[in-house]
C-alpha cells in the first residue's frame, strides 16, 4: 500500500470501518483521510446532484490517526470481479474521483 491509495479500514474498539485515502502507516498506526463506509452513499448522493441543485456538503472528508491496537484490517478499495470498489461506484454515480473529494 502506497500513500495516496485509497483504502478501507476495518477498527475494532469500538467496531467501525473506514473509507479514505492512506496519509500514513507506521508501527504506531494509520492515518487517513475519510469517511464511516455507511456515510458513503449519502456522500455520493450529495456529490451527483445537479448545479441546478442546492448541495448539502454535510458530510465531508476527516484526518484521523487510528492507532495499529485497534486496526483489524486494512485493504486497498479494488474492483473485485463484478463487484465495484467503493472508488468505481463513487465515479460511476458522481463522475467525479474518490480522491478529489478525499483530498
């Protein structure tokens, strides 16, 4: 995994799962750029609305350091046969790219 790579982290204590792009990862733990994967579809929505549509810019993109106790897993978003990463559903629905938006 390379810095700049978009990836899902799955944290335990508290359960929760990450989308966002990799800042960092050391022994120490990982930094990312992101969101909660279930805010994912209403940041999609909020970004494939029309111009001629108010935008609720609400949910944005945060810069966490997650220590490596509470990392379960961590996963580059890929394509993985039929099934679109969280990246290619982001660009198909908004055509915009999961790392503009990230960044």
């Amino acid at each position: 995994m390379e810095k700049g790579s978009i990836v899902v982290v799955n944290l335990q204590n508290p359960r929760e799962k990450v989308i966002g792009i990799l800042l960092n990862i050391s022994e120490a733990g990982i930094t990312v750029r992101g969101i909660d994967v279930h805010s994912f579809n209403d940041l999609a929505n909020n970004h494939s609305k029309s111009k001629d549509e108010e935008r609720d810019f609400s949910i944005k993109a945060t810069t966490v350091f997650f220590p490596m106790h509470r990392v379960v897993s961590c996963y580059l978003d890929e394509d993985s046969g039929p099934v679109p990463s969280f990246s290619t559903q982001f660009k198909n629905k908004t055509s915009k790219s999961l790392e503009d938006v990230f960044k």
